[in-house]
C-alpha cells in the first residue's frame, strides 16, 4: 500500500474538503474517543513516542534516531517499535538489517534497525513485550501516538513548520489525524521542524494549554561534494518537496525530477526511465535514505540502479543539544511514577 497525501490536504480548506467534512467529522470523533478513552497496556520500562498531529512525514524517523543515540550515550539500550508499514510481514519481528529486505519489514525499520534493536509488530503491546524480552529499557515508538495501544511515558509531537497541520481538516478532507485538542492533551511536548511559520498557531494554541516545546532542524550528513553539479534527484517519501529544496540547498542544480509514492517501491519501467534519462544528460543520480533501502535485495536494473545511487542523509539537530537528555530523562521519571502507582493498585 502507498501513502500519498493528497496536494489539496497542503493548502486553504477548498470544496473538496468541505464536501468531505462530514466523513472527517465521524472520523474525528472515533480517533479522538478512542485517544481519551482506549485501555492501554503497560510494559515495564520507559515509552518514549516519536509522533504527528498529520499524516505524512514530519521529521519523526530522524528524531527517533537522535534520541536514540543520546540514549546509548546516557549507557541505555534503547529499542525501536514500529508497525513495519510497506513490509509484508505480519508476525512480530525483530529486524536484521544484514538479513531482511525493506519489502517483508518495510523502510524505516531497516534504516532504525543500523542503529538500535528494532521489532517490527502490527500488535504493538506484543511488540513492546518482545523490546523487554530481547533486552530494551527503553522504547521508542516511531509513530503510533493516536493508536492508543500503549501507555506513554512522553510523547513527542513533530511538526513541520513549512506544511503545520496543512487545510486543518481531519482525514479524509484533510491530513490531521485526530482531534487537536485531544492531540494536545496527550502529548508531552512538541518538535518544530525548520523556521517556516505554519506551524505558528499550533505552538500557540500548545503554549496556552501549558506544553513546552524544542526547535531543531535537519541537517544534511555530508555531500559538499555535489555542489555544482547536475543531478537527476528521485524520492518516494510524503514530502519529496522537501528532499529536492535540500539537494538544492547543496549547490547542485537537479536537472531531473521524478516523485513517487511514499514507501513505494519502484517498478522496472520507473528504474528503467530514471537510468536512460541520467545516461543522457550525463546526471548524479541522488535519492534518500528511505528509497536507497527499499532497492535492496533487488536484482537487474535495480541492482544497477542502487550501484549508482548516492544518498543525502540528514540527521535531526536539535537547537538545544541537552533536549534529547532531556526527554529521557523526563521519561524515566514518568516511568517510575507510573510503575510505582500501578504497585500501589495490586497491594
């Protein structure tokens, strides 16, 4: 399945999202009671969630990253929990990265899994038992803030400040995910992403309901080397807007644009065009971390194709270097204090 946000969901609220309101009303009010009221399990160590108010990416794999580095360097081991959204495997899964392929446990968790232990689960209780049982004291959640499964011990809100929450509309009329306030009761503090000013009204509103807020942005790993030369740049990633303005910021001139869907993998037609247009114009071919993963284990022109691929990574940089610290810290604590009342209800 490939996620793809619709462009109208990016800009003021149309006809197309009135027409669909009431349908995003009745969505909004089941997200938003299942967030208020869901039963959620409890696991035994602190549960850190990396998540958004919108659907889409946001920046929250580059900050689960980040986190998780701050994290080994305070002496934990840190364990990553996703749904291995675009594998195809159902059962839960610890993630190999020098053995499994982006199409059976999907792209993000193989790009989390070079960093830290990673389980792959469509049940996330079961996935955060299996984090405890392979050794985590500590989980972080890449996504799953709205799925209401889990027990949070700080939950992370990023939000980009170039798209914000987009028309404002819930799914289907528009990218948010749940209710906005429910989404700000619930989260611990929120992420901007970038200097853009979309994301202006939200913090606003999230300062108003007393939830502090980190800034960051995402920095490209290297790559000075492309400055000045011409480049056929492809992505199949929410906001492939986003990676083409960064390979520009680079000083490389892209020549050749092609996006996909997100979490697609390419099909032999796609790799095919995207070599002979390179061969012709005589172009770099660049793309991201997520799609030079997916090319993997594939054979042929694929095989060809992720040869001659270069890869502009980013990391996620926060502007107050002691955050990361921080959030676990305040994790930590939140986890003592649930686990302490939680003896007290069984005494």
């Amino acid at each position: 399945m490939i996620s793809e946000a619709p462009p109208f969901w990016w800009t003021r609220p149309d006809w197309r999202a009135w027409g669909l309101w009431p349908f995003s009303f009745v969505y909004g009010r089941i997200a938003g009671y299942r967030m208020a009221h869901a039963r959620r399990a409890s696991v035994p160590v602190p549960v850190i969630c990396i998540g958004n108010f919108t659907v889409g990416g946001a920046g929250k794999t580059p900050t689960a990253l980040t986190i998780a580095r701050a994290a080994r360097e305070m002496g934990l081991k840190p364990g990553f929990l996703s749904r291995g959204y675009g594998g195809s495997l159902d059962v839960t899964t610890v993630v190999d990265p020098a053995h499994h392929y982006a199409t059976a446990v999907g792209d993000e968790p193989l790009l989390l899994a070079r960093e830290a232990l990673t389980v792959i689960s469509r049940r996330r209780v079961e996935g955060a038992q299996r984090l405890v049982k392979e050794g985590a004291d500590l989980i972080i959640m890449d996504d799953g803030f709205q799925s209401a499964r889990l027990v949070l011990d700080y939950a992370l809100v990023v939000i980009d400040t170039a798209r914000g929450t987009g028309n404002g509309h819930m799914v289907p009329g528009g990218p948010v995910r749940a209710p906005i306030r429910e989404q700000l009761r619930q989260a611990s503090a929120l992420l901007k992403v970038g200097n853009g000013n979309a994301a202006d009204a939200i913090v606003r509103q999230a300062a108003r309901a007393g939830k502090p807020f980190f800034t960051s942005s995402l920095k490209v790993r290297g790559q000075e080397d492309l400055a000045g030369k011409k480049i056929l740049a492809f992505a199949g990633i929410a906001d492939p807007q986003k990676f083409f303005k960064t390979v520009d910021g680079l000083g490389a001139t892209i020549v050749v644009h092609r996006s996909f869907g997100d979490h697609q993998h390419l099909s032999e037609d796609e790799i095919i065009d995207m070599l002979e247009a390179a061969d012709r114009e005589g172009l770099d071919i660049v793309t991201t971390s997520k799609d030079f993963v997916r090319l993997v284990g594939h054979h042929g022109r694929a095989e060809e194709l992720l040869r001659r691929c270069r890869v502009v990574e980013v990391d996620m940089t926060f502007t107050d270097h002691r955050a990361p610290r921080l959030i676990i810290e305040r994790a930590i604590v939140a986890c003592r204090e649930r686990r302490l009342k939680e003896s007290r209800k069984t005494t």
